[in-house]
C-alpha cells in the first residue's frame, strides 16, 4: 500500500471515530424510545410471535397510530383495512415494521432537537421524497422487502441535524463554502470539520443497532462506490439524487454529474427512468407528510 493511499485511509479512520464521538457525547439527545429497543429485540428472537411484538407497539398510541396510518396508505396498497398493529406484523412482516419503528421514532426524537439553521419542513420533505423514491427505485429493480428502502431514505440526512445543533458556527461556515465553492455538502462538511453527516448517521444507525442494510446505505449514500456491492448503499444515492432533481429542476446537469456511475450500473436503470419515478413519487409525497412527519396529527 502506497504511502497516499494509507494516509486516505488514516484520515478516514480518524474522521469516522469524530462522528462516533459527537454522536456518543450526545447519547441522551439522540436515543430512541424504550419501544424500539424491545421491539427490536423480540424480531431477532424466534421466541417471539406477531401478536406479542404488536402487544408492545400498541402499549404507544401515538406511535401505533402513525404505523396504522403508513400500512393503509398509498405506499403499500393493501386492498382489505389494517386496522390492528398485530395485523401490520402479520401483512407487512416482522422486521419490515421494526425498521417503520425505527423510522417513526427516529423522525420523532430528531423533531425535537433545536435546529436554527436548517428549513425544517424542506428537510424533512427532502427526507420523505426520498425515502419515496428509495422504495420506488427498489420494486423497479425487483428487490425484495422494499420497506428497508424507504426507512433508509427517510432516515440519511439525519446526520445534519445533530451537527447543525452541536456546530452552529462551523454549519454556517459549511453552508457559506458550500455554496460559494459549488461543492456538495458532505465534502465542504469534511474540509471543515474533517467528518460528514453520512458518517455521523452511520454512527446513528450502529447505536440504535439497526440492521447492516440500513446502516450501510446511510453510510455510504454520498459514496455508494465504498462498500461493495451494496445495493441499498446505491439506491439511496440514486433516490436523494432524484430528489434534489424534483427539487431544483435547473440544477439536474450538475446534480447529474456528482452522481455515482456505479450506482446506476448496480441498480440496473438508466437516466431516462428519471422523470417517470419522479412522476410517481410526488402523489405519494403529500399523504407521506401528513402520516409521518413532525407536524403530523
């Protein structure tokens, strides 16, 4: 190994143990509810039925609520009503509601984190859109259990929340720097404080013992071509591309440039399916709002 290369591979090692830092100096700010930990738990043990891992999620109302709410959308298009969370486990499966859990809980805790210098409503509809987008790139390319998608989408920014509110001075910088420079945020992120929000939301996803798959494509979703083969890592990628198409349609031929070529190789589309996801993703953006976001009865 060249000297240029072990120095990359230094400096990366050292950025990501800053992420897990800033994250575990803030445990109490950014831990998920008693729910998650039990619910998670009891998927993993065969021991465990249905019924009883619905028994815990309904002991939270609000929570219970907000998953009914997601199960009988658009999003899935079940035919017949959920109308009980024992129900949901049996429909959606197991490990598919667990990760809506993370989800839900995870949107919830991070609403609560004073953040000035973020629009919080384009934050989260970025998030939502893309996690949108994330399950539609998935069923276009036959991937099984396409739910994992859609959590790993709404969940890859996270990252910026915790520094924005931990850094407000060095966020201002980066923002400025980003702008000024054209640069993408998580490299402008690294320049100035030497880690990113993908790191720091790998660093989430590992303390709240989410699955690999998730962990990775929120990980990795600047840098798909990273981690092998991982195509969660490289959907995601795709997706908060796309978003940030829908979002600023002037903006597509540089957006499209810092997209990564292996991504669209793995996922197995081409640019042209671009418009069609984007087409089909919006309808389902205006009901995600109102079922999982902050400001959401």
């Amino acid at each position: 190994m060249n000297s240029m290369v072990q120095n990359d591979l230094q400096d990366e090692e050292a950025a990501e143990a800053a992420a897990v830092e800033l994250v575990k100096h803030n445990v109490k700010l950014v831990s998920l509810p008693h729910v998650c930990i039990r619910v998670n738990m009891m998927v993993d043990d065969p021991d465990f039925t249905a019924q009883e891992v619905g028994t815990v999620i309904a002991q939270d109302a609000s929570l219970s609520a907000r998953l009914l709410r997601i199960a009988n959308s658009a999003l899935y298009g079940f035919r017949s009503k959920i109308d009980t969370i024992s129900r949901a486990v049996t429909v959606i499966g197991q490990r598919e509601l667990r990760d809506l859990v993370f989800a839900v809980s995870a949107v919830k805790t991070f609403s609560s984190i004073p953040v000035d210098l973020a629009n919080m409503a384009s934050f989260w509809r970025h998030s939502l859109f893309t996690g949108i987008v994330s399950k539609l790139l998935a069923k276009r390319c036959n991937v099984l259990h396409t739910e994992r998608l859609f959590v790993a989408g709404l969940l890859h920014d996270l990252g910026q929340l915790l520094i924005y509110h931990k850094h407000p001075d060095a966020s201002q910088r980066i923002l400025r720097r980003s702008e000024a420079m054209d640069e993408p945020l998580f490299l402008s992120e690294r320049h100035l404080i030497h880690y990113d929000h993908a790191m720091v939301g790998g660093a989430l996803a590992t303390m709240w013992d989410l699955p690999d798959t998730l962990r990775l494509a929120i990980r990795y979703h600047h840098e798909p071509e990273k981690v092998d083969q991982c195509l969660e890592a490289s959907v995601v990628h795709l997706a908060n591309m796309i978003s940030r198409i829908a979002e600023y349609p002037d903006q597509r031929e540089r957006l499209m440039q810092q997209t990564s070529p292996q991504a669209w190789s793995l996922v197995g589309l081409k640019e042209s399916a671009i418009d069609s996801i984007i087409q089909d993703a919006h309808p389902l953006l205006f009901e995600g709002l109102a079922m999982i976001m902050p400001n959401a009865n």
